[in-house]
C-alpha cells in the first residue's frame, strides 16, 4: 500500500500533536526509518518529519537540501535525525516553503540562517553539528512539525499554487527565492501567528 503524508485538511489534529521523544531502545525504530527510507524512494520531497508519515515520534529524515539540485529526485542525503534539539539560532533568512501536508499552500517564512543542533543516530551516538543556509530552513520547518507548527503558522505571506506554478514563481526570484537578510545576530522567531488554521 502506497503511504501518503498526512495532510492539513483530513488530519490536522494529529498534524497538531507534540511528537513524543524516541526510546532508542525501541525494536519499532529501525522498522519507523524503514518507512521513512521507502518513502522516500518514491517521493521526491526535501525531508519529512515522521508524523507527517504517521509515526508521531521525534524522528527527521533529510533528503535534499541542496538549493541548486532542488529539482533533482537523484539526490538523496540520506540523513535520519532522532531526538533533535535547537542549540543556537543565529542570522535571518527568508524562503517561499511548501510542505506536502499543507495542499498547495506556499508561504514566505523567517528561519534562522544558522543553527547549532544535538541528536541521536540509531546506534545511539550523539551528534553535535552547525547547519548553514539553506539546510537550517529544511531542518527548522521540519522541526517544527515535531512540535506541531506548520509552515503557514509562521509565514508572512501565503500563496495557494500547485506545485508548477509554485516553482515558475521561485524561479522568477533571485536565488530561487531564498534569500539571506542576515548571517550574523541572535534569530528569534515571531510568534506563532495562526492565521490560517486552528491550533
Ligand atoms: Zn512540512
């Protein structure tokens, strides 16, 4: 059977959900990245949070955060991050994002331009690592799933666009529309703004 991401408009509540921590020593977590992984096999999506795939657990999976090779479904980084935790915040940035939980929805959304982030791998290690540029707008918006805030909770602006036009109108911006305000400077999030949907 073909898994399909939870979506905004027949699963909000669960979307909503504070994703619980992951016991490490879990005989279901090799089997919840397995999903993940086949997921991914087929769908050529930047990342997910496992929620989105059903699995409301602290479990992130990377697949492409290259802005160049957006486009490109070859790339795979393969990348599972258990357990995530937010050291640093640093810098501002801006990008067009769209989620596949969040229909056509594609909003302008603030994202540190720097982060500084702890997690688990699956043999238990932990790992400490700086994610710069466009990898710290990935992993924040799916971070954010983890503790139920969509795209749309934050963006200051929202377009409804297919996928199609939604890349035509990236293309028409410089650097694809992501761009740098600024690399230095604590980042702190706006309040969550709830325009759009019910928390
Ligand atoms: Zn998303």
């Amino acid at each position: 059977m073909e898994l399909k991401a939870k979506n905004i408009k027949d699963d909000l509540e669960y979307l909503r959900e504070v994703s619980k921590k992951v016991d490490l020593k879990d005989p279901k977590l090799h089997d919840n990245i397995q999903i993940l992984k086949d997921y991914f096999a087929k769908t050529p999506a930047l990342a997910m949070a496992a929620v989105q795939l059903g699995i409301p657990q602290r479990l992130i999976y990377i697949r492409n955060t290259n802005l160049q090779k957006l486009e490109n479904s070859e790339v795979d980084e393969e990348r599972v991050l258990i357990n995530p935790k937010i050291i640093k915040k640093i810098g501002h940035t801006r990008y067009w994002e769209a989620c596949a939980s969040c229909l056509n929805y594609m909003g302008l959304v603030d994202r540190p331009y720097q982060i500084e982030i702890e997690y688990d791998l699956e043999d238990g290690t932990c790992q400490r690592e700086t994610l710069v540029g466009f990898e710290a707008t990935v992993f924040s918006h799916e971070y954010d799933h983890l503790e139920g805030i969509l795209h749309i909770d934050r963006a200051v602006q929202v377009y409804d666009l297919p996928e199609d036009k939604r890349r035509k109108f990236r293309n028409l911006l410089p650097n694809g529309g992501y761009e740098i305000i600024s690399m230095e400077g604590e980042f702190e999030y706006e309040p969550v703004k709830n325009l759009h949907l019910k928390r």
